[in-house]
C-alpha cells in the first residue's frame, strides 16, 4: 500500500489577520463614536453658572454656522459645531430668527436655540431690585427712559385696585414693598404703569394662600409679614441668616419690646428728607417706638418672605451685622454688646 502523506491543518494567517483588523477597527470606531457622544453631550451643556445676561445681536440672513461661531466667540455656549449638530438634527435652521437677545453663560445650547427659534427678542430690560425704597424705584424707572410724570401717575396705586396684592394694603398707604423685584421687557412704546403692573401681579402670586397662613400663625396679618419681610430684606444680607433674623423680630415684637431696627429709623429720616439717623424720632424708628413700622420700608425678595413665614425656632432677641457680612446672634444684652464691640466697626459707627 503506497504511502500517502497528509498535509498539517495549518491556520490561515491572512484570514486571522483580517478577522482581527476588523474587530480592531470595530473598537476604534465604538470607541470614536462614544468620544464624540459624549463630546457632543458635554458641548450642549452651559458654559458656566453665570447667571449674568449678554445681550446678542443676531443679524437678519445669518445661518446657522454664523449663529453658533457668534455664540461661541461670545462664550455663550461650549461648542459651535454641537449648536450646529443639534440644530440640524432637529431641522431647526430655518427657524432660527434675527433679533436682539440677552443670553447667559448657565443657559444651555438647548435653550438657547429654544430662544432663537421662539424668536422671544429682548428689547431693553427694567429691573426692580430687591431692597429698593419706592422712591429709589421710581428714580430708576425715570433713569430707564420713562417720563417722571408717566412715572408718578404709574405708581398711583388706585389704578391697580383689581390686583390681589392690593387687596392687603391699607387704603391711605402708597405702593412701598408691593412692587416684587425681577425684571420686564420695555420696548418703545411702554408705559410705566406697564412695568408696575406686572410687578404687583407677580407679588400677588409670590403671596399664596400657604404664605399668608403661615403669616397668621405668626398672629401677623399679610401686610404686616410685607413689612417684617422688608425689614428683613435690609437688615440682613445673606439669605441663610434671615429665618434667624426674621424669628429675633417676631419674639420681640410679641414681646412688646422695641424692635431696635436701624434700617427702620433710617427710613422714617429719609422719607422726610433729612439726613438717615437712629435719632431721627418718626413713626418708623423702632428703637423709640414698640410695634411693626407703618408701612414696609423697600421691595422683598421672595427669601425674606420665606424667612418670616418660616422663622428659625430660637429664643435670640438680638442680632448685629458685622462688618465680614455675617450676622451674629445672642439672647442677652452683654452677649450683643460684645459681639458689637468684637464683628461691628465700620457699620455700626455709620
């Protein structure tokens, strides 16, 4: 029998080298596509948490690259070509509309191009701050471009009586500490009365039925929380330390003890056009005069309205701003003169 020889079952390299380029080549492509998932998902976030606006011209006929290189120069978004991706994705180039905006470094793309598609152009933004007097208010609504006289008619609150936060204040009293702080568009042709309206309407749904509750457990009626709030709001700068302040008033101020509030005697000789004093004698002067001020003495933010609906559960009766900002709190008279002496310098010599 003739022998035979048999060949070995010898691999095929070629045929490995292939297989394994391919899954080589797989990886680098998963790979590169994760990278760029998550590229693209890390581009769409803000900026930062800058909350500050930057007012954007976005010029009529500009296409969608333009818009996203405009934006990112301006570091208003992380990535243009993310801002571009989007938009195409979700075929919104068309939609994106000319104007002046105001954007900040906290939005996202996504909402950036929400803006731009909805075209909600910005005109020129009034600001009622938080802790203004409506005097210092209306000074800033006539350095905005309005008319005094527009201006003084528009804060004549007879003719907001269908407004629920008018509905608290006493008849004789004027708008002080029911304008709510935040910001309205303006553009021309607005009137004053405008910018007020929407400012008590917006008041009117900070003051919720939950809030005047827990104003009435207090024993404080809606208007005298207003006006413990915009004591809180100048007496105090940081929100944390507000509940603490807010409950040091409202124990003295069921105590029947003087509210001792500078902020308040201030007022009293400001509005009567001399010079700010805690000498001052008016009805506003809380360390001569025991009970509430008779009316609120700036506009709240919604903090201090929290703050004395929701006070601090302490027995503290007394409490100074130091210099640093912080407030400090004690429940004896030595305790706060101490701590007078020790954190309040410059302040408390004004």
């Amino acid at each position: 029998m003739p022998y035979r020889f048999h060949r070995s079952a010898k691999p095929r390299k070629p045929f490995r080298r292939i297989i394994g380029l391919i899954v080589i080549l797989a990886v680098i492509i998963g790979g590169g596509i994760l990278l760029a998932r998550h590229a693209y998902t890390d581009g769409l976030k803000p900026v930062n948490a800058n909350s500050k606006s930057q007012v954007v011209d976005i010029l009529p006929g500009s296409s969608s690259s333009a818009i996203a290189k405009q934006l990112a120069k301006a570091h208003l978004i992380r990535s243009a070509w993310a801002f571009e991706l989007y938009v195409h994705s979700k075929e919104l180039g068309s939609s994106l509309q000319a104007g002046t905006y105001a954007f900040s470094p906290s939005e996202s793309t996504q909402a950036i191009i929400k803006t731009l598609t909805r075209g909600s152009v910005t005109t020129n933004l009034v600001t009622i701050l938080p802790g203004r007097r409506l005097d210092q208010v209306r000074a800033d609504l006539i350095n905005d471009g309005f008319k005094p006289a527009a201006v003084d008619k528009a804060l004549d609150p007879a003719q907001y009586a269908d407004l629920p936060a008018l509905a608290y204040k006493p008849a004789a009293n004027n708008l002080e500490g029911l304008l709510y702080p935040d910001s309205f568009e303006k553009t021309a042709t607005t009137d004053p009365s405008v910018i007020i309206r929407e400012s008590l309407v917006e008041m009117g749904q900070h003051l919720t039925p939950t809030l005047q509750a827990a104003f009435a457990s207090e024993n404080l009626t809606t208007y005298q929380g207003l006006v413990l709030a915009s004591m809180v709001e100048k007496e105090v700068s940081k929100p944390g330390d507000r509940t603490q302040a807010a409950q040091v008033f409202i124990n003295r101020y069921k105590s029947g003890t003087t509210l001792g509030s500078d902020v308040t005697a201030f007022y009293g000789a400001i509005i009567a056009g001399k010079t700010p004093s805690v000498a001052y004698d008016s009805a506003y002067n809380t360390r001569l005069h025991p009970g509430l001020p008779p009316t609120p003495i700036s506009s709240v933010s919604d903090s201090s309205l929290q703050a004395v609906a929701y006070p601090a559960h302490t027995n503290w009766v007394y409490f100074v701003a130091g210099d640093d900002g912080t407030t400090y709190f004690s429940t004896t008279q030595q305790e706060h003169d101490d701590q007078v002496a020790k954190y309040c310098h410059k302040l408390c010599s004004q």
